[in-house]
C-alpha cells in the first residue's frame, strides 16, 4: 500500500492513497493552519472506525441483519507531552434496528476486531482499545479487544 501527501501552501496537504481519493490535511489556526482539513491524527481514528464499520457491515449483511442507522464513534486520549501519542481508544458501535440482534452485533463486531480490521489490530499493539455498542439506545458494557 502507498500514499502520497503533496503540500499545496501554508499547513494545508494533499493526500492520495492507491484508489487515487484527495484527503485535505491542515493544521489548526494556532499552529499555522487554515482548517481546510482534518489533522492527521483524526484520520488515525478515522482509518480505524472506517475499517471496522465496513467490516461490521459486511458481516450484518451476510446475517441477513437489517439496520435503519449505524455508525462508529471512537473517544481516544493523548498523551499530555510530545509526542502526544494516543494512550487509550474505546471504540462504540450506535445500531438502529427494526429488530435487536445483540447476539449478531456482538458476533460481528468480535469478528471484526479479532480477526479482519487491520487498522484495530495495529493499533491496539500501541494503546489499550475497549469497545462497546448500543442497540437502539440502549448501551452495553465496555470490553477490551
């Protein structure tokens, strides 16, 4: 896998990966940015919300499971000093379904995070990742991957 970031002017970048999509990078006005696009260490948790949501979605799909919403928040601490690493990651899965199915949520979301999702395998050798989900407002309780 490749990706090229090109400077455009100030803080502001370009990024393209392999399927040839621009990503906007910038830095915040403090530090010399315009905020004309994300910073880097968002697309960090982007990636990793991106690579399990597709995961959860495909496996849910072949569950034959019907879902009206869905998306994947990730909460992450930093550490204080530099390089304010990421110390901790919890990663909650929001369902809205016609039909709750904890028991495939949880299939799907384990499958992902044990066995597929890159970005969460990689990470989570740098940083403790827990995860949870709620199904329909209801929240369950955090586990670590």
């Amino acid at each position: 896998m490749k990706v090229t970031v090109n400077w455009k002017d100030g803080m502001l970048l370009q990024a393209a990966g392999e399927s040839g999509f621009p990503v906007a990078i910038d830095a915040a006005p403090e530090f010399g940015g315009r905020n004309l696009g994300a910073r880097p260490m968002e697309l960090i948790l982007m990636g990793m919300a991106g690579c399990t949501a597709l995961d959860v979605l495909s496996i849910l799909a072949k569950m034959r499971v019907d879902l009206e919403a869905f998306a994947v928040e990730v909460e992450s601490e930093r550490a204080g000093t530099d390089p304010k690493v990421f110390t901790s990651s919890v990663l909650t899965y929001r369902f809205t379904m016609p039909e709750p199915a904890a028991d495939k949520v949880t299939r799907a979301i384990t499958l992902s995070l044990e066995k597929y999702c890159s970005a969460v395998n990689t990470l989570k050798k740098a940083m403790p990742v827990t995860w949870r989900y709620e199904i329909n407002g209801s929240l369950s309780e955090a586990k670590p991957v």
